[in-house]
C-alpha cells in the first residue's frame, strides 16, 4: 500500500513526494509524543491501585463473576484477569497486554492445550469491552475534533453486546463439549 501510494503520488504529483513523506512523519511523531501523556497518566493509574492494594480489593469484589466466567484459578491469576479486563473497560488495551500475559501463564496447566478460561479471556480481550474509551477519545482531541467524547455510547453498546454474545457462545461450547464427553 505504502508504495503504491508511493507510485501514484510520484506519478502525478513528483514535487511534493518527499514534502508529503516529511510531514507524514512529523505528524506520526506529534501523535507518539501526546498519546505518551495519555499512557502515562493510566499507566501511573494502574499502579497507584497496585501500590495502594485497589487491585486486591477489585480482586475480592470481582471474584465471584471471575469464578464463574474464567473458573478456578489462584488468587494471583484473578487479579491479573481483573486488572486485564478493568484496563480494557476504561480503555487502555496497551496497561491491559501484561496483566492478560500474567493470567494466561497463571491458567496454563503446561499440557499445551487452551482451557476454558484461556479462551474465555481471548474472547473478551477480542471483543474488547469499554466503558470509557480513553484511547480513541484521546486520538479524537489530537485531531482536533470538536466533541472527542462523542462516541461514548456507540462504543459502549457496540462492545458490550459482542463481549455478551463471545461469553455466552464460549460457555455453550464447552457445555455441548461436556455432554459430549460425559
């Protein structure tokens, strides 16, 4: 794509190829330096909760949803799914990335297989649930938009009902697959 875009602009327009490229590059730059702001801030978020044991105590409160939608798994394994899911929720995939790492090495029982909380935690990842999409809110005020929070609810109910729809799909699966085998 990129070249032939590359292409077409030495083909009609040859004066302003390395103009183009140049201010294409500066552009990518200014966004890198002002998304860093916006990461910072939720990063240092997230580890002002770990630091002062919110995430324990959002551990303890989401424990029994967790249980029921990932299954059984340590203490450790469950707060890093919290963490990972709470991350998404208020949109911040990237803080999200480490703790989903963290929980699918706490749910891997080393038999190379995925389990049912794996899966489940890929679905909801994919699926990519927000409440309060901070990323692409922040990726809307750089470009200059004039009401950034716009698509707060679109982005509520077109995550929303396809993270519902991927848990109860998972969870039919695996319930066919037992009355399968059992």
């Amino acid at each position: 794509m990129i070249i032939s875009s590359l292409i077409m602009l030495s083909i009609f327009s040859p004066s302003s190829v390395v103009g183009t490229m140049m201010e294409a590059a500066k552009m990518g730059v200014t966004m890198c330096i002002e998304f860093i702001g916006i990461y910072a801030v939720w990063m240092g978020i997230m580890q002002v909760m770990d630091d002062c044991k919110l995430s324990h105590k959002l551990s303890k409160i989401l424990s029994r949803p967790v249980q029921y939608i990932f299954g059984k798994t340590d203490a450790e394994t469950e707060k890093n799914i919290c963490l990972n899911i709470a991350s998404n929720i208020i949109g911040i995939g990237s803080a999200a990335t480490p703790y989903g790492i963290k929980a699918m090495q706490g749910m891997d029982k080393g038999d190379k297989k995925a389990t049912r909380g794996m899966i489940m935690l890929v679905v909801i990842n994919s699926t990519g649930i927000q409440l309060l999409p901070t990323t692409v809110i922040g990726m809307r005020a750089v470009a200059g938009s004039v009401s950034p929070s716009a698509i707060l609810w679109p982005t509520i109910v077109s995550t929303f009902i396809p993270t519902i729809l991927g848990i109860l799909l998972v969870a039919c699966i695996y319930r066919k697959k037992r009355q399968k085998n059992g």
